[in-house]
C-alpha cells in the first residue's frame, strides 16, 4: 500500500467524524430552538360551531387578532365582555346581603327564646 494511501485515509476518517459531528450539533440546535420558540406554516384550527349558543356571539368585547396575524406571546387575542359577570356579581352580592340581613334578624328574634330557657 503507498504511503499516501494510509493519508487519504485518516483525512477521509476524520473528514467523516467532522461530518457527522456537525450534523448531530445542527439537529440539536433544531431541537433546542423548535422547542424553544415552536412555530408552522400550515397552522389551523377546527372548530365545532354551534348555532344553539346564540349569546357567545356577542361575548367578545375586542377582538383585536385579525385573521393569519403573527401573534407573540402576551398579545391580547380577545376581551370578553364583563357586562355578564358584573351583573352574576352585583347579584351574588345582593343575595349575599339579603342572607346575612335574615340571619340577623332570625338571631335578634330568636336570642330572647333561648335565654328565657
């Protein structure tokens, strides 16, 4: 075998061992960085709609994503209208009151009863 052959084939060997190196510190820079920062081109979104749920219609008070927009993470998608949930509110609070007002006026009524005993 000439000498030059025996070169040939170290640098051939070490030719490969630098391409197989570089090709598994790409694949996972790839890896780190789709995990990192996901993303697609092909994305979507299947939706059952429903006609019956009529009131979700108008529950959004903004809707500042338009369609295809590139969002970021914090960007406000939609806002929902808190007109529904300030009244449940306003309500809950009221039935609040009412119950501790009948509490009190069914201890004060009955407070005199259990000391005559």
């Amino acid at each position: 075998m000439p000498a030059h052959w025996t070169n040939t084939k170290v640098i051939g060997r070490l030719l490969g061992l630098v391409v197989i190196a570089g090709a598994i510190v790409t694949s996972l820079v790839a890896f780190y960085d789709t995990d990192r920062q996901p993303r697609t081109d092909d994305a979507s979104v299947r939706a059952t709609l429903s006609r019956s749920r009529r009131k979700w219609a108008d529950a959004w008070s903004k809707l500042p994503v338009k369609d295809n927009a590139f969002v970021k993470k914090g960007d406000l998608l939609f806002e929902i209208d808190p007109r529904d949930y300030q009244y449940a509110l306003k309500q809950a609070l009221s039935d609040q009151n009412n119950l501790e007002q009948t509490d009190y006026r069914y201890a004060k009524k009955n407070c005199g009863r259990e000391q005559r005993r």
